[in-house]
C-alpha cells in the first residue's frame, strides 16, 4: 500500500507539479468524505445548494490548473505561456461559476 502511494504521488508530481498534486489529493479527500462519510456514526451535514456549488467552484479551478497545464506540457509550449495554468487566472472562472449559481434568496432566508 505504502509503495503504491509513493510511486502514485511521484508520478503525479512529475505529471502536473507539486501545487496542482497538492490541491487534487484535497478534492479527492473532500470526495471522499462527501461520498462514504454519511456511513459514518458523526455523519457531515447534508450541504446546501451553495456549499455543493461551492465545489463546484473548486473543480472549475482545479480542472482548469490541471488541464491546461496537462496540455502545455504536451506541445511543449514556451515557458510564457505557463501563466496560462496559473490558479491566479483561474480562481476568475471558479468565481464566475459560483456566484452565477448563488440564489438570491438564500440570504433573505438567514437575515
């Protein structure tokens, strides 16, 4: 089990780089969670539509690092263009995709 962990995280910092690996073992173990921990006796609360959205959010930045660093690295794109998988640009896209799902009522409802 140890040697697969380690031989997974080394190829997976080869692939995309330390930061993206770092942020992708997070989302995998909020997935986790999300997904098995209700069989758990101190289950997580239900989320609400803005905490699912919220993660959504997540993977759009995530996805975003990742992919366009994956495809970078294949056509062996000048090092300029790396600004291109940075999650500086992408949090942009992660909060247009939150706050266009954000209801509007919601707030009203906790006031």
């Amino acid at each position: 089990m140890v040697v697969t962990l380690a031989v997974l995280v080394g190829l997976s910092n080869y692939l995309f780089g330390t930061p993206p690996v770092g942020a992708l073992g997070t989302i995998l173990l909020i997935s986790l969670h999300l997904l098995w921990g209700h069989r758990q006796p101190l289950s997580p609360a239900a989320l609400t539509h803005t905490g699912r959205r919220a993660l959504q959010a997540y993977g759009v930045l995530l996805g975003g690092v990742l992919l366009t660093a994956s495809i970078l690295k294949l056509l062996h794109a000048p090092e300029d263009w790396r600004n291109l998988a940075s999650p500086a640009l992408w949090v942009f896209a992660a909060a247009g995709w939150f706050s266009e799902g954000v209801p509007s009522k919601e707030p009203l409802a906790r006031a």
